[in-house]
C-alpha cells in the first residue's frame, strides 16, 4: 500500500516511521540528527509545509497536513480489511 504525501509523490505505507504535525519544526529538532540524516531530507512542497513525514530513508516536509494523511491511511487500510 502506497501513501500519497503531496506533489505527487508516493511513498510505501511499511517504510512510514512517522508522520508529525509541523509544529514541530518551530524547535530545534534537526541539530539532533545524525549528519546522515540531514541530507536525506526532501522538501516537496511548493508552498507551506504542514507536515514532516519520516521513512526508513527519507524525511520528506510535506504540504499536506498530518491529520489529513492520517484520515487517508485510515481509509486506505480500511478498505485492504473490507476485501478480506
């Protein structure tokens, strides 16, 4: 199952380790990431971004809010059960 995150860009619903509301960026949290990590991060929205979605190897901000990718996951695994 594949999560769309915003400008068109997919990403594997198994490699999402977590989606965190932009709150966050108002705080210092990239100077505790690893010098690795810090360049592996990819802004994909052309305007505000609303939300910061960590995978197993890329921290994408995203312009879609974190609720709103929660509601589309919720969905997306809702109907995988329905099928079953």
């Amino acid at each position: 199952m594949y999560l769309h995150i915003g400008e068109e860009v997919m990403v594997r619903a198994s490699n999402i380790i977590a989606i965190l509301d932009r709150r966050l960026l108002k705080s210092n949290w990239q100077s505790n990431l690893p010098t690795a990590a810090t360049n592996t991060i990819k802004n994909i929205s052309k305007h505000d971004v609303k939300s910061v979605v960590i995978t197993d190897e890329i921290i994408y901000f995203s312009p879609l809010a974190s609720t709103t990718l929660k509601k589309r996951m919720d969905t997306s695994l809702e109907e995988i059960f329905l099928k079953i």
